[in-house]
C-alpha cells in the first residue's frame, strides 16, 4: 500500500477513495472492534493524515469508511460535539436502551459508566434534565423525587397531574388515590388538595363538577 512505502504520493490523502481504503486496511490489519482504535493507532502506521481531513478524531475516518458507531464509543467525541442538544440526546436515548432498564431508574453512574459524564455537564449535572431533554421523561416525580419547593407552583402541580394521567392510562375521572401513591405523588394530593384525587384532577383541568360525586363515591367503595 502507499503509506507503506512511509512517504505516500503527494496529495493522497485528499481523495476520498483513499482515505477510506486506509482506514479499511487499517481496521483488517490490526484486527480489534473499532470502538478501541485511536488516534495513535492511525499514526503508528502510517495513515495518521487520514485525520488531518476528520478533525484529528478517528470517529470521522470510520463513518467515512462506512462503519457504524457513536462518537461517544470512540473514548472521546469530536470538539464541541456535546454543545449541540440533539447529540446529547442521541447520546442518552442509546445509553438508556443499553442499560435496558426504565428512564426512570438511570442514575448519574450510569452516565459514567457508558462515557456520557460530559452530557451531564451540559445539564447542571442532572440525570433529569439529560433525560427529559431526550423526550424519556417530563416531570420530576418520575424520578422518584422532586426540588423541595416544586409542587409550591400551581403550574408544576398542574404539568405533574396531567403526566400521572398520561402514565396511569386510565380515564381522568377513574383516577384514585392509589394512584397517586404509586408515582410518587401522595403527598401532593395530601398538602395542597386535601387528600382528593377530585381536587387535583379538577385543578389540572381533566375532570368537571359533574365527575366529583362520582370519584368521591368511587373513594369509599375502593376504601371498603
């Protein structure tokens, strides 16, 4: 091959073709996943300017050559690669499928784990705003906590009751206490609506006058 020859013929690397051919006969010499080459790697034989035209990162080389695989499985991702809010989401959404558990359970170690510290960096260092920026999630409480002050806002009360009623998948008015309890959200009902499912629902807009007899009732059977 040219770059075997420790001087490749002027402008080489400029053409496409070549480059790809490179990083192709790069990855069936040395025979290891991709995801391990580095920079060095390229450099150590002899097809290091094939990165002059990929920013220095091999992630480029290998999408160029046709290989499929994130930036942030290459140890580092490209410059600034992280400031662009449909990359980090990109990043998180495949964190999540990899890890195989619910949004809801992913904690800043897993971030780590899989390479991803830099995205909560980008989100004030919280796993929710990394995962709700992904569209995984949209309310604190499904977290399993919420900021002390949260529900103090009529607003936050209103968007955490609405998504109950998105999770629950039942009709507003059936919603009940239990509910509740089992996303986490208790003690909203309990402080500011008297311990009334009603009184939530009908602040969030999802039930009317005419629904209260009829929860209130479905209270004392479910309670019997």
């Amino acid at each position: 091959m040219p770059w075997e020859m420790k001087i490749s013929p002027r402008g080489f690397f400029k053409k496409k073709e070549n480059r790809i051919m490179a990083t192709r006969w790069l990855v069936g010499k040395l025979k290891i996943d991709i995801r391990e080459l580095r920079e060095r790697h390229f450099t150590d034989n002899g097809i290091g300017r094939v990165l002059d035209f990929h920013g220095k990162h091999p992630y480029g080389a290998f999408v160029e050559a046709g290989y499929e695989v994130n930036p942030w499985e290459m140890g580092k991702v490209p410059k600034n690669f992280y400031k662009s809010r449909k990359n980090r989401a990109a990043a998180v959404r495949w964190m999540v499928a990899k890890e195989g558990k619910p949004a809801c359970m992913v904690k800043s170690a897993d971030f780590e784990k899989n390479g991803l510290g830099r995205v909560l960096q980008y989100c004030g260092k919280s796993p929710f705003r990394a995962l709700k920026e992904a569209g995984l999630v949209k309310e604190p409480f499904e977290m399993g906590r919420v900021p002390r002050t949260y529900y103090r806002e009529g607003k936050n009360r209103i968007a955490s009751v609405k998504r109950l009623a998105e999770l629950v998948g039942k009709e507003a008015r059936e919603i009940t206490y239990p509910d509740f309890i089992a996303h986490g959200m208790g003690s909203l009902v309990q402080r500011y609506y008297h311990g009334s499912p009603f009184e939530a629902l009908f602040d969030a807009k999802l039930v009317t006058k005419e629904d209260e007899s009829y929860m209130r009732s479905l209270f004392h059977r479910k309670a019997a």
